[in-house]
C-alpha cells in the first residue's frame, strides 16, 4: 500500500510543480487510487481544493511544501569571489 501512496503523492507535487494547478480525482469510484487518496487527506499530506460535480481536486498541502522545501538552500551558498 506504501507504493501506492508514493506514487499518488508524486503525480500530485509534480503537477502542482509543474502547472500550479490541482489534480482530480473521481469521488465516486471505489478503487485503491481513491482510496489512497481519501488516507492522505486524513494524513494531512494532500489538501483537497474544491469540488467540481464527481471530481475532487487535491494539491499538496502546506506541511508537504514545506517538507519538500522552497529552493533556499541555492540562495544561501556564497558566489566564489
């Protein structure tokens, strides 16, 4: 069950990288991609964003961001002088 859960959480965090827009998930299918999906909003790693007629619509919630990290760490090293 953990690969399932790696693998939703990377197509997440890699379409809201990518297109800033949140992923959509059926709301009315019983399968294992919904119901992962329902843990990790439970687990507080994914938030949901809205509602739009079957579709829930996730992206990666404000812990997991920060997790993840923002890219500082470039910012930080010194330029060779």
């Amino acid at each position: 069950m953990k690969k399932h859960y790696a693998r939703e959480m990377r197509r997440i965090v890699a379409n809201y990288s990518l297109r800033k827009i949140a992923t959509g998930y059926n709301v009315g299918s019983r399968s294992k991609i919904s119901d992962t999906v329902r843990d990790l909003i439970k687990l507080n790693w994914i938030s949901c964003r809205y509602i739009n007629g079957r579709f829930l619509f996730v992206s990666p919630s404000h812990g997991l961001k920060t997790f993840l990290g923002s890219g500082e760490t470039e910012s930080q090293i010194a330029p060779n002088s």
